[in-house]
C-alpha cells in the first residue's frame, strides 16, 4: 500500500517552473508489460479545450517515445531534491540499454492503468489527447533550430491530467 491521496486537479498550488523546470519530472509509459522512464525538464500546465492538461515535448530518438505512443496515457512524477542524482540518471540512459526503474531502486504503481513512479512526492495521471511533431517552418525564433542541429524535432503531446496523487 502506497501513501499517496488523490486530490481535485484543480487544487493543485504548485510553481510550474520551478517544478518541471528547475527540479525535473519523469514521464512513464507502458508498452505491453513493459514500463520505462525518462527525464523531462521542458513542458508545462494549463488549460486547452476546456480541459486540465500538461503538455510534454519528446525526441523522436528517445525509447519513451515508443511507450507513450504505444499508450493511451503517460504519467508524469516529480520528486524531493533528495532524488536529483536518480532524475540525472534516467536523463543521460537510455531504457534500449538499461532498467533505469530498477536500477534507481524506484518501483512502479500503477493508477487507472498508467504506471507512474511510486517514489515521487506528487503524480500527474495524463490521457493523451493531441500530439504532433514541431517542424521547422513553424519556428518564428530562429535561434530556437540551434536546439536542433540534428533536426530531431521533438513531438508535442498534449494530454487531460485525469488524476493527482500527492503525499
Ligand atoms: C534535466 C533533463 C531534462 C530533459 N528533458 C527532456 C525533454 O523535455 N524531452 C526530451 O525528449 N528529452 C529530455 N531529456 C533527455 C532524456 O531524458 C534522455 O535522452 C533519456 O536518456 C531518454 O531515455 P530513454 O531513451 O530511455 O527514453 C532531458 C534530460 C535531462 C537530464
């Protein structure tokens, strides 16, 4: 049994640049019967079409890719600074070459069928609802192609927060 509770994503009173972008989060997905990880320091909450949502923005070259597409949701976890070393890991390692989960002593929970981080102090549960590759015409900021050299694009997801859990 975890400690987690659900509260109204409503109430959620958090800093988002701070949270996702100081102190990281990671987005889980499920393929099958496999789960994997990465970090993600760029996204964001809001509202669109009336909806509660967090936006996430992916590589095509990162193996989550292939768990959040695979998926109807993704869940996003964000941790205590106590973590930061576990957030840099799964940050520089790729799930191709590693269990990332097992590794960092992390365990996995699952909530409405979306696995997440049980080691996280806060948890997003997120259906997708939109997604779609950046593309170069549609930068107004040149400067902005200097994150990708490689034009490896990230794809933008979109996705209804469904649930929270909070310790
Ligand atoms: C602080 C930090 C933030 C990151 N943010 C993102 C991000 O928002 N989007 C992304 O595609 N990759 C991001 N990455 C890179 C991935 O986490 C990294 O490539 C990871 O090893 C991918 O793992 P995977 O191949 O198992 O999916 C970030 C890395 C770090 C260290």
């Amino acid at each position: 049994m975890n400690s987690f509770k659900k509260i109204p994503v409503e109430s959620l009173e958090i800093n988002p640049f701070e949270r996702i972008g100081k102190n990281w989060m990671l987005i889980t997905a499920k393929k099958g019967d496999q789960v994997n990880t990465m970090t993600a320091s760029w996204g964001g909450l809001g509202t669109m079409w009336n909806k509660n949502v967090a936006f996430i923005v992916v590589r095509p070259q990162r193996y989550t890719k292939e768990f959040i597409d695979a998926s109807t949701s993704f869940s996003l976890s964000f941790f205590g600074k106590e973590h930061v070393k576990e957030l840099a890991y799964c940050g520089k390692v790729s799930g191709r070459d590693e269990n990332k989960i097992e590794k960092c002593n992390f365990s996995v929970a699952e909530e409405n069928n979306t696995p997440y981080i049980e080691q996280a102090n806060l948890v997003m549960i997120c259906k997708k609802i939109f997604m779609q590759p950046y593309s170069a015409e549609s930068f107004l900021d040149f400067h902005i192609m200097d994150f990708y050299e490689k034009k490896d694009f990230h794809t933008l997801y979109i996705a209804e927060i469904e649930s929270i859990l909070t310790k």
